[in-house]
C-alpha cells in the first residue's frame, strides 16, 4: 500500500464522515431556516395586517362603472 492509497483511504473517511454529519446537519438548519422565514412572511402578510379593519356585513364588491347591461355591450368585452 502506497502513500497514495494511503492519502485515497483518507479522503475517501473524511468525505463519509462530512457526509454523515454535515449532511443532516445541512438538512436540518435549512428546513428550520425555510420554515421560519416562511412563517414570518406568512405572519407579516396576514390580510388582517395589510388591510384596514372592516365590518363583519361589509363587502370588497365594488359596482362596475361604464358598462350596461345589453347584448352590444357583453359582446365587446371579451
């Protein structure tokens, strides 16, 4: 056995020690940090966050402006 199946022997150790733990090491920071910043946009993007506060009987419809109700009009707007 040579220094060089000697040095192969060694690098091939150290690469299945880093795999076995960094690799779930790895795995585990990047689910946590993936889950936290998602949960903290999820958090700053609530629409209870981003909108005024509005009544329980209010609704987000707005009536239409410019447009009647006969077949002429249906027909141009798609």
């Amino acid at each position: 056995m040579g220094p060089r199946d000697l040095l192969r022997a060694l690098r091939e150790r150290a690469a299945r020690l880093a795999q076995t733990v960094l690799l779930p090491a790895g795995l585990f920071l990047a689910y946590f940090i993936g889950v936290g910043l998602t949960w903290v946009l999820a958090r700053l993007l609530r629409p209870d966050v981003l909108s005024p506060r509005r009544e329980a009987g209010e609704s987000f419809w707005r009536e239409a402006e410019g447009y009647g109700d006969d077949e002429r009009d249906a027909r141009s707007q798609s």
